[in-house]
C-alpha cells in the first residue's frame, strides 16, 4: 500500500471505528436502567429482554436487503444514512409515553442498524490486504464493547441523576454528526457478480445466483450457527448484568452499571488480540482462525460458569473479566473465515447472513429467553443457560476444520 492509501484506509477505519461505538452505545445504554422501566412501568423480566432483543431482530429482519443495497450501490452512503436514522430513532426513546411506544422507538433503532456491519466489513476488507485483514477487522470489532461499555456506564449515572430518559438522548447526538462525516470519504466501485449469457437480465439473476452460491458454502453455516451462540451468549450477559449486580449482590444502580460497563470494556482487549494472534498464526497454519477461537471459547464458557458460581467480588470480578476478554477473541478471525470462501463482490450479503443468524438466533432470542426463565426460576439460575450452550460453539468450530479446508479461496 502506498503511504496515501493507507492514509486513507486508516482514516476510514477510524471513522467506522467512532460511528461503531455509538451504534452500540444507543443499542445498549437501555441495559442500565432496566429495572428503573420495571418499577415504572410494573412489566415483566420478558417484557424487558424484549426491549433489548427488538432491536436485534429488526436487525436480523432488514440485514439482507440493506445488505444488497450496500454491495449493489454504495457502502458510504448506505452507512451515513442509516447512522441518522438509528440516531433519531434512538432520541425518541427519550419521549415514549409506555411500553408499547418505547418497543416501536427500539424496533427503529434496530432498522437503521441493520446493515451497518455489513457496510463497515466490507469497507475494512477492501481497504487492507487479505494478510492482516483480520487484525484491522479486530480494531473495529474493539469498538463495539468501548460503546457498549460507555453506554451502560454513563447511562447508569445519568439514569440514577437525572433519570432514563436523559440517557436516550446523551447517546444519539454524537451519531447525527458523524454520519456526514462518511459522505466527504472514498468508497470503492461496485464490484461485478458473475458473467451471464444474458446481459440485459443479468443484475438481479446474478444477486439470486449469488446468494444462492454462498447459501451452498458449508464452511459459512458451521461459523454462522456458532457465531450465533457466542453473540447470542455476550448479548445476555451484557443485557442482565447490571439488573444481576443489582438484585443478587445488592449493589446501587451507579455502581452496578460501572461494573458492567467496566466488564464490557475489557473486551477491548479481546477483539484486537483475536485479530493479531489470529493472523500471525495463520500464517503457519491455514486453520488457526477456527482452532484459536475454538479453545478460546471453551475458556470463556469455563469462566462465566465460575463467575455465576462465586459470590467473593474480586474473584467474581476476575472471571467476568476473563469471559469478557475471551468470548470475543473469536470475532476477528471468524469474520476472516467469512470473507475468505465467498467472492469480494459479495462481501457485505455474506456478512449479512452472519448479521442475520447472530442478530435472530442470537442477540434476539437469548435476552429474551433469560428473561422467560428469570420470570420462572429467577435470574441467577436462568444465566447458567449460557456457558452450557457457549461450548456447542465451540464444537462447531473444531467441526469446521475439514469443510473450511476445501472451501475457502
């Protein structure tokens, strides 16, 4: 790369870096003041998950499209306008009247989402070299627990100060002006599907017949249903931490989400170092993405099972941390996996099913079904769910050596 392009690609990715964060800030700052909508609103533990969960399967719901629209049209304006969307649908969480009204505001915060990951991967993909793709793949995923971690931290303080709704607000503004930021940088050109014999009818044949070559890519359904699982397992923790905190340890709401939103930071040193160990070894062995983030779940799922077992704060502490640094080591390498067995014209469709899967089967049902549970047998019980389903995780990436193998490109 010349010194000019990587200029360029180095700004870019800081600013999918900035506008991430702030689209998990808006996502999760509604996890600090749950119980707060509880008492106000007298709802239940699986009217809450839902509030957390909405979002995600709005996501799930508009990902493809949106998807297509991004590799079919173009990534820096599909992404400065859905970055305005969530914002203003993130401010008008601040202004709901009940539940039902807050539950909509949500949902649209989901849909100006969607296909935001999609958009940035594909960007970050092009901009670096398939050798250190993935470490750059880390540093954007980084940003997701910084945002999440600000969200629920400085939520928490505003939401105990000044009270919830103040919080909506504190989170959306920054998004609105970062979003314009994305009209004044380079995109690249649209990259061609393959040739038909039919030229005039050949634009949207070649989206079906591309999607339905990914659809035949088993590599992608092994990492996709794992990926699934692990976000599915982070979006639980992350959503019922504080409310966790609160209820069994008896802790204030300050307090509670600072620790929470503390155990979201610390996977700040996850995402990047799955990224640099993930390509170093790599380089060694065409496998590593799937080995090093098959051990490193069975990890995380062993620490989250004994942080869910302790009660001596410190040692709970220490175990929260350790999941929250290994359950994400996964991302940057699996997000490689994805990109290396499907054509570059499809990059942001084939992130988009992982979008999809990790946003339906995971980020959305998983709150809610804690939250179910929670309303039978309490919360605590309810949370071993997680690191018992986090190692069939696992499993599928070791299951995926073979068919990777013959997969990727």
């Amino acid at each position: 790369m010349s010194s000019t392009a990587k200029v360029r690609a180095y700004y870019v990715l800081s600013l999918i870096f900035i506008l991430y964060m702030f689209d998990y800030a808006d996502r999760l700052v509604i996890t600090s003041f749950l119980d707060s909508i509880k008492h106000d609103w007298h709802v239940s533990d699986t009217q809450l998950g839902m509030l957390t969960g909405i979002v995600n399967l709005f996501v799930a719901i508009f990902v493809l499209p949106m998807s297509i629209l991004v590799d079919r049209w173009s990534r820096k304006k599909m992404i400065a306008i859905m970055a305005i969307f969530w914002s203003i649908a993130s401010l008008a969480c601040a202004f709901a009247v009940n539940y039902q009204q807050l539950l909509i505001f949500r949902a649209f915060t989901g849909l100006g989402e969607a296909a935001y990951a999609s958009a940035a991967v594909a960007l970050i993909s092009k901009s670096f070299p398939r050798n250190n793709r993935a470490q750059h793949i880390g540093i954007y995923n980084a940003a997701a627990p910084l945002g999440a971690g600000l969200g629920i931290m400085i939520g928490g303080h505003i939401a105990a100060s000044l009270g919830w709704r103040y919080s909506f607000g504190l989170v959306a503004l920054p998004g609105m002006f970062l979003a314009l930021l994305f009209f004044t940088i380079r995109d690249y050109p649209t990259l061609p599907l393959q040739e038909t014999e039919n030229k005039a009818n050949s634009s949207w044949k070649n989206i079906i017949d591309s999607i339905a070559n990914i659809l035949k890519i088993r590599t992608l359904w092994y990492v996709y249903l794992a990926y699934a699982i692990i976000i599915g397992v982070n979006s639980a923790m992350l959503d019922w931490s504080t409310v966790y905190f609160i209820r069994f340890l008896g802790l204030s709401q300050k307090l509670a989400s600072s620790i929470s939103g503390g155990i979201a930071v610390l996977v700040l040193v996850g995402a990047p170092l799955g990224g640099i160990i993930g390509d170093r070894l790599n380089r060694k062995n065409k496998n590593a993405y799937l080995t090093l983030s098959a051990i490193t779940v069975f990890i995380a799922s062993i620490a989250l099972y004994l942080a869910l077992m302790i009660h001596n704060m410190p040692l709970l502490l220490t175990c929260f941390g350790i999941f929250g640094i290994f359950s994400v080591i996964f991302l940057a390498p699996i997000t490689s996996v994805i990109q290396n067995v499907v054509q570059p014209g499809m990059r942001a469709v084939a992130f988009g099913f992982n979008v999809l899967f990790m946003n339906f089967l995971g980020a959305f049902t998983f709150p809610i079904v804690i939250g179910k549970v929670s309303d039978i047998v309490g919360l605590h019980l309810s949370l071993f769910i997680l690191p018992t389903t986090m190692i069939f995780a696992g499993i599928l990436f070791l299951a995926c050596i073979k068919q990777y193998e013959k997969d990727r490109n």
